[in-house]
C-alpha cells in the first residue's frame, strides 16, 4: 500500500538523516578559533521580568567575567516585575560602574513581543558597538565574552554561542539533550553556510548590523525575537554562526514542570513557522518518524527494530559528538531515555500548539 511505503520512507530518510549529521558534525566542523582582538567596549544586556529567585545567579556570574571591567557595560532592565527584581538591579548598578538599570514603564502593546520592547530600550542605553545578550535564568563562563569576540567576523553580523540546561534531575537531563539535539542540528546547517536561528540568551550582536536590518522594532510582532532578528541579517547578508567551545558554554535552568515545557515549546514552534518551507518540511518529518516507526514496527517488526535501533545509534553519536565539543560527557542510559521523550515532547507539542489557546510567557499572553 501506498501509505505503507511512504511512511518506511520517511523512517529511512530520517535514520539517514541522523547519520548524515553526525558525519558532517566530525568531517565539517567549524571551530571558529579565537583571534586576537583590542578588547573593544561591549555592551551585555540583560532583560528581567519576575527574575528574582534566580537573578543573582546571573549577576554573578557577569560580575566574575575575565574582561577589562572599564570595557564592560552591563544594562539590566526591570520589565514590569511583580516581584523583588527592580530592587535586586538596584542593588547592583547602584554599587558598580557602568552597570545601568532601565525601568521599562509600558506594556508592550497588543500581541507585541514584551522581550523585544524591553531590549528596544536597552540598546538606546548601550554606548558599545558589541551587543551582547543573555537571560536572567543563565549562568556565563568567565572567558564568554573572549570567546564570542575571538569567533566574531563582520560577515556574521551576529555570532551564538552553544548553551545547555544545569540542573532539574532527570527532567532537566533530558531538556538539556533536547538542547544539545537542537543546538547541534543548528551548528551543522550554520557550518554549511545556512542559517535557522539563534539563541537570544547567548549571542553578541554588532550595533551597526542590528541597526542595518531596523533592528527589534521591526520584528516585535514575533515572539521569538532572537530568531527573526537572525533570519532578518541572513536576509541582509550576513552569515550568523554558531559558535562551539567550552569558553562560551552558558548553563540556563529548566522548566520546572511538563506545561511550562509545552509553553516554551509553543512559542518556539510558533516561530519555526517563519523558516522557509524546506525547514518546516523537515521539522514536520521528525516529528513524523515516531508514528511512522510504531507503524513499521508492527507490520515489519524485524526491518522495523533495526531501523529504529540505527536511528538511536546515530543520532547517541551525534549528540556525544556535539557534547563533546564542550568537554561535556553525556550519560549513556540518558541517551537512551530521551528517545522516549523525545517521542513524547514532540507529539505533546504539536497538539498543545494548535490547542485554542494563547502562547503565555513571562506572565504575557500572546495569540
């Protein structure tokens, strides 16, 4: 039957697929080494909404970077917050040089993105012609801003480094594989010359090139502002690149809990959808492997397991390989685990996405 061949194809066609990335990964990486550089004045933006249980964390750990302090200025801003995060900023700008605070007074506006509004402001505040961005649930390394700077050529435009998840258990194991999948799939297309987003709580940005596109005001309506500021450069010409290292590895928290997950999920797929249709394409037969593979299974149990089997042998190299790039070893029993997850995360999200519901994030509700 028709229906049956399709779906054996699209199983043999992504078990392909994940030995084709694991090839490229060890054949055509891009290390991006660092090169030397006048430690120009760089800028870290840090945008804050109902941060305080987390925020200091972050503070720290730009508090500890291994970089001319005189050459680092950090905007940090109070989005409206419920809760202590105005007063913790306050604490820290008040008490160090070059550290500002912004206080965002108005609402976003109808269906526009309330991150992208916050930053919009920020960056009138940065006197620095290197944009750097993070959030406030991330933990940076001390060489980050070395390393991003080492990577940066004017042709990218803007340079993302490699991020993973710390902590949460077994939950939080699992979403960091998730990352690392992702990530990983992002540097082998960015290595090739093609570009599918970036990471707004790990990238630097160069000042002219973000003005050059009509930077966040022309892209506030998306709610995923790091990747439709990506795709407006690549438009424009230049190159994003995803830079791989253990000096640029920023370590981010997990969602708490499996819903908090499938909002994050619904906002990123809700901006998936401005990728061309060879992307999506792409995307749609991931997630239509593992209906496929339960299908093949049961009719070719036999061709069906080996498949299957090939499939999570390449796709655990894969994800060893990237990690590895980081000095960072992955548990092999986890690895095995996240198929399973994989599996479900990937058809929950598709049917909480067209779920009738808003996209909620930070307290804000999008449609």
């Amino acid at each position: 039957m028709i229906w049956q061949q399709v779906m054996v194809l699209i199983v043999i066609l992504i078990t392909i697929q994940y030995l084709i990335l694991w090839i490229l990964l060890r054949k055509n990486y891009k290390n991006y080494q660092a090169t030397a550089f006048e430690f120009p004045p760089v800028a870290i933006l840090v945008p804050c909404r109902n941060e305080g249980k987390i925020l200091e964390r972050c503070l720290k750990s730009i508090d500890a970077l291994d970089y001319p302090r005189d050459k680092i200025q950090v905007v940090l801003a109070d989005d409206r917050s419920e809760d202590d995060t105005g007063k913790i900023i306050a604490d820290w700008t008040s008490v160090r040089d070059n550290w500002v605070q912004v206080r965002i007074a108005e609402e976003p506006g109808k269906n526009r993105n309330g991150k992208a509004n916050a930053l919009m402001q920020m960056i009138t505040q940065s006197n620095a012609d290197r944009l750097f961005f993070t959030d406030a649930d991330c933990s940076l390394p001390p060489t980050w801003i070395r390393e991003m700077l080492g990577a940066y050529q004017i042709d990218f435009g803007l340079v993302t480094g490699i991020t993973t998840v710390e902590g949460g258990g077994f939950f939080g194991g699992m979403q960091a594989l998730d990352w690392w999948l992702t990530l990983g799939i992002i540097k082998v297309v960015s290595d090739l010359g093609y570009n599918l987003t970036a990471m707004g709580n790990n990238m630097v940005v160069a000042k002219d090139a973000y003005h050059k596109v009509g930077g966040f005001e022309n892209i506030s309506q998306h709610v995923t502002e790091d990747l439709a500021l990506a795709m407006a450069l690549f438009r424009a010409g230049y190159r994003p690149i995803l830079k791989v290292s253990p000096g640029c590895l920023v370590k981010t928290l997990p969602e708490p809990t499996f819903m908090r997950l499938l909002q994050q999920r619904k906002r990123w797929m809700k901006g998936a959808f401005l990728l061309p249709w060879y992307w999506k394409l792409i995307l749609g037969l991931q997630v239509a492997f593992y209906a496929c593979m339960v299908i093949f299974v049961f009719y070719f149990p036999i061709s069906g397991l080996l498949f299957w089997g090939a499939k999570l042998v390449f796709q655990i190299r894969f994800l060893r390989e990237i990690a590895w790039k980081t000095e960072t070893k992955l548990p092999i029993l986890r690895l095995i685990c996240f198929e399973i997850y994989n599996w479900i995360v990937s058809w929950a999200t598709v049917i909480y996405y067209f779920w009738p519901s808003g996209i909620q994030w930070k307290n804000r509700k999008y449609r």
